[in-house]
C-alpha cells in the first residue's frame, strides 16, 4: 500500500489532504487551477434545507497570522446543492464530504435523509458554525445535544457521519464522546474560534457579523492539542482541521492523532497550496521511509 | 487559469498616502479590460488582496494603491525586482455603451477607470477628492482625447462640490457613466442616473478571501439577490446594485 494513503476506517483515501468546508465552495473555482481528483477528498460548502443569505459585510478580514470571517453559511439550499453542485462535482473522481448544517435539529435530518442515497464518501455535521444565530455551534457545545442529533441524523442516513466540532467549549472531549456515542464514524476537530477585530478609525467592528470566526496559523497550537486531546479521548478516527500551512503542520497533526487533515484559510494566501501539499507530503515520507499509517497518532506513545 | 508571478519594476508615490506599482506580466497585460482586477500576493499575509488593474501597456500592468491597512503598507515596502504571485485577471470589467463616456471616479476609485479611459480613448475622466492634495491623476499619462477634469470638496481644485454635484451639473443626454468610488457616491449617482435615465456601471470594492468565488466572503446586494463582487462583477449594472 502507497506510504499516502489516509484510513479513515469507513473509506481509505488515496492521500490525507482535504480543504476544510466553506473555504472551497464545491469546488467548481479551484478546478480551473488543479484538478480535484489529486485530493484526498473534498468538502463542501455547508447545504441548509433553504437557501441562506448569508451574513451582511465585510465577512472577512485579516488578523495577524489568522483570518477572521462570519460568512453566515451563505448557500442555496438542498435542492440547488442537489441538482447542480453535487452532480457536478460526482464527475470529477473525488471522495466528497457533503457539510450539512441547520438552524433546528430538523434541519439536518432533512439534509442528511435526502443525501442519504448519493454516492458520497459521507457527510459532514457542522455543528460548529460560529456565525449564525440559530443552530450552528448552540449545538456543538453540549455532549447531550450532540448525541441526540448525531443518533437522530443516524437513523435515516446511511453513509459515514462525521461531525465537525467547536474549540468554543470548556471540554472538547465531551462533544466528542456525544458524536461517538450518537453513531459518528469521524470527527472534524477544529472549526474556527471565534474572534473580532475592530476598526479604531470607524470605531466599529471590521464585520458586519460584529464577531466571526478566527483561523489561520494563529490557531495551529490550539486545534493541534484539540486533537491530541479528542484522540485520546475517542476510538473514531480524527480530522484535523486549524492553520495548517505547510507539510510539516500536516505531519504534526497526524502525528497528534489525526488519520487526515483539512486545509482551509492557507489556500487564500496560495490557491495552488493543497496540490502542493500532497505532493510535499509524498516526498517527506519518502524521505523518511515511513507512512500516514505509521504516523498517525505516534506522537502519544 | 492559472497562479502567475510577476516582478515588481517600478514603485513610485503619488501623495500622502497613495502610491503606484508597476509588475512585469506580459501574459496578462495586452488582454486586461478596464475594471478587472488581479488579487495580489502580500508577503507574510494571510490573504492575498484584490487590486484593480488601474492601466496596462504591452508587457505591463499599473496598480495604484492606497495605504489603508498592514497589508497595503507592507506592500509599499516590497522591493523592485521581487517577484509577487497573483491570480487574474479576474471578474467582469466595464462593457463600453454607445455614446460619450463620463468616467467619475472617487478617490482612490479613479484606479478602477484609467484603464477604461485608455481604451475607450475618448472620453472624459474626474477624479473626486476631499482637497487637491488628494487627487493624482495629473501624474497619470493619458491620450489628449480623454478629457481630464477634476472635483474638490473644497473648491481647492477643478469644480467646487461632489461628484454627485459635478455630475448632476454635466451630465447630458446620450452619455453613458462608469464609476468607481465610495458607496454614498455611488448610491447618489444611481439616483441621479435613474432620474435622468442614462445607463451606467459601478465598479464595486470589497474585502476578499479566495477572489475566485468559492468563499463567498465579498457578496454584495443586488435587485437579483446576492452577487459575488470576485465573480458576478466587481463591475455591475448601475441599477442592479443595492445600496442600503
């Protein structure tokens, strides 16, 4: 078996690279640059049952090493992402993660029922959006609220569920143990922390959303111990997700426990980072006769 | 498309807090309309920044910048002769309409229109400013038949007033507007526009991430719902926009 090669426990991926949700859309844009089937897998932009708005602007701005952004899952809803993203992006030759999000429990049992028969590699729960009112992170933050919907969206979807989890708790490993315990296959561990910027000439604050959600380098230390944390704390596998930029981001988080990794704001500063990435990683392990496999998680021992 | 870089030839200010770059990308610069922009690299930053490409020769293009954050300022700093990554050019420039053109561009919102101007070659072209210390076009070359004139707030330079005013005064039948600028000046010359019905283009700003369309950090409001600045412009309808 090729040293690259991601487990993911419910699919292998030829590699571990993804982008992380919302950062790609569905992919269409960053085709013109690379193609997707050089990925280990994509992740979608997040679909709620209705077309969403989204936030008012500016929905994104810089902080030092960090992006700051309260986008508010702008999307189209599931009948838009089902008639002409999905068909799309199922023709390109790549595992896709499907990100599902809501306002009510309801909401991501609808998503989730109506994927439930596409030919995807799984879903991907947000339960950690930052910037919306409603749903998003009010339910990642308590394990029983977790563990409810995960069962709940269990039931009537039959692919893999992974569940995508917030830094924004005292305790990540709780929420981590109400997916698993709810029938998760994986975890997404981190989405972004949330965070502000104010402008002092306008004296007001730089989003329209007042907070948003902050990534980039700034938060690689914080998402980093999160997944050392969550794998220990679990026997699912683990997504890493925070400020990763370069390959060795990507061997520390697979060495922190990670079984694969989600680029997200670091593709703004280099679109062509996450082919990059993949083929930077081909030749460390080569370099280092050793594989994904035999890193992951290596750190702890 | 594809990831380009080119090497920063020549950097020079224009006031205060203005200044202009010129990058060496001949695969870009003969086919570069007015109002398409190119989004930047900026050494050591997170995001990259989109920048209108104010003017373009055979083998160059001219971006005039202005110092409004770190970004910016580092980007002031950067070296002739370093080489900077960039996408573009990306989004939709202006599409010329029949008839004279009345360039008004606020502040640094004249970038957007140089070029324009340029290819249009005649036409008319003001920049709007607070004062004269403000306004830098007269450091721009441009052919004798683009008319330049200019609008001070204070009356410091060309005609006394906005470039609301400005247009209200000489505006005429059969002309046709591009505009680039703050967004009260663009609300109040849609109005005008409405009012007297002559058709126009705004070339809109925003803050981006990815500049492609995948992130959808830079939607703007329009009569059909939410467009992205990236993708769906920068340059708009003048009645398409929603100002509010």
């Amino acid at each position: 078996m090729s040293r690259i090669v991601a487990d993911l426990g419910f699919a292998c991926l030829k590699n571990p690279i993804m982008p992380a949700s919302g950062c790609f859309g569905w992919g269409r844009e960053y085709s013109q640059l690379f193609a997707l089937n050089i990925l280990g897998a994509v992740v979608t932009k997040a679909v709620t049952p209705e077309p969403r708005p989204g936030n008012p602007g500016p929905r994104v701005t810089e902080t030092p090493g960090g992006v700051l952004n309260a986008i508010g899952l702008e999307n189209r809803g599931l009948t838009a992402a089902l008639t002409e993203e999905l068909p799309w992006l199922q023709s390109q030759g790549v595992p896709i993660l499907v990100n599902v999000a809501g306002r009510t429990e309801e909401d991501y049992v609808q998503v989730a029922e109506a994927l439930g028969d596409q030919n995807l590699l799984g879903l991907e729960l947000n339960l950690s959006c930052p910037n919306v009112r409603e749903g998003g992170i009010s339910f990642g933050t308590d394990a029983k609220t977790v563990y409810k919907l995960v069962s709940r969206v269990r039931q009537v979807c039959p692919l893999p569920l992974v569940v995508k989890l917030t830094p924004n708790v005292t305790d990540i490993t709780e929420p981590a143990r109400g997916a698993e315990a709810g029938g998760a296959d994986a975890l997404t561990v981190i989405n972004t922390l949330r965070g502000m910027a104010i402008n002092v000439r306008t004296r007001r604050p730089v989003l329209g959303n007042v907070t948003g959600g902050l990534s980039g380098p700034a938060i690689k230390p914080v998402a980093l111990s999160m997944v050392w944390q969550v794998a220990t704390a679990v026997s699912i596998p683990v997504i890493g997700c925070g400020g990763i930029a370069q390959v060795e981001d990507v061997v520390e988080f697979l060495l922190a426990g990670a079984a694969a990794v989600q680029v997200g704001s670091a593709a703004f500063a280099d679109p062509l980072l996450l082919p990059r990435l993949v083929s930077d990683l081909e030749s460390w392990l080569e370099r280092e006769k050793c594989s994904v496999e035999e890193l992951v998680g290596a750190a702890h021992s | 498309m594809r990831e380009r870089k080119a090497v920063l030839l020549a950097h020079e200010t224009l006031t205060e807090d203005t200044f202009r770059i010129v990058l060496h990308a001949p695969e870009i610069a003969a086919g570069v309309e007015g109002g398409q922009f190119v989004h930047l690299q900026v050494p050591g930053f997170s995001l990259r920044r989109p920048f209108t490409v104010a003017d373009a020769d055979a083998e160059t293009i001219t971006l005039i910048i202005r110092r409004q954050g770190r970004g910016t300022a580092a980007l002031e700093q950067v070296k002739p002769g370093s080489r900077l990554a960039f996408l573009g050019p990306l989004g939709n420039g202006f599409r010329p309409l029949p008839g004279q053109g009345l360039l008004l561009g606020g502040g640094i919102g004249t970038a957007a229109l140089i070029l324009l101007a340029r290819r249009l070659g005649s036409c008319t072209l003001v920049m709007g400013g607070r004062s004269s210390g403000e306004l830098w076009l007269d450091q721009v070359h441009l052919p004798p038949s683009v008319v330049i004139q200019y609008a001070s707030d204070d009356g410091s330079q060309g005609f006394a007033g906005n470039l609301v005013q400005y247009a209200r005064k000489n505006l005429k039948p059969g002309m046709w507007v591009a505009a680039c600028g703050p967004r009260r000046m663009l609300a109040g010359l849609q109005e005008l526009l409405r009012q007297r019905k002559i058709p126009g283009q705004f070339a809109l700003e925003e803050r981006m991430a990815c500049g492609l369309g995948a992130c959808r950090g830079c939607t703007c409001d329009t009569v059909k719902g939410n467009a992205l600045v990236c993708k769906d412009g920068p340059v708009f309808a003048a009645e398409e926009v929603v100002f509010s």
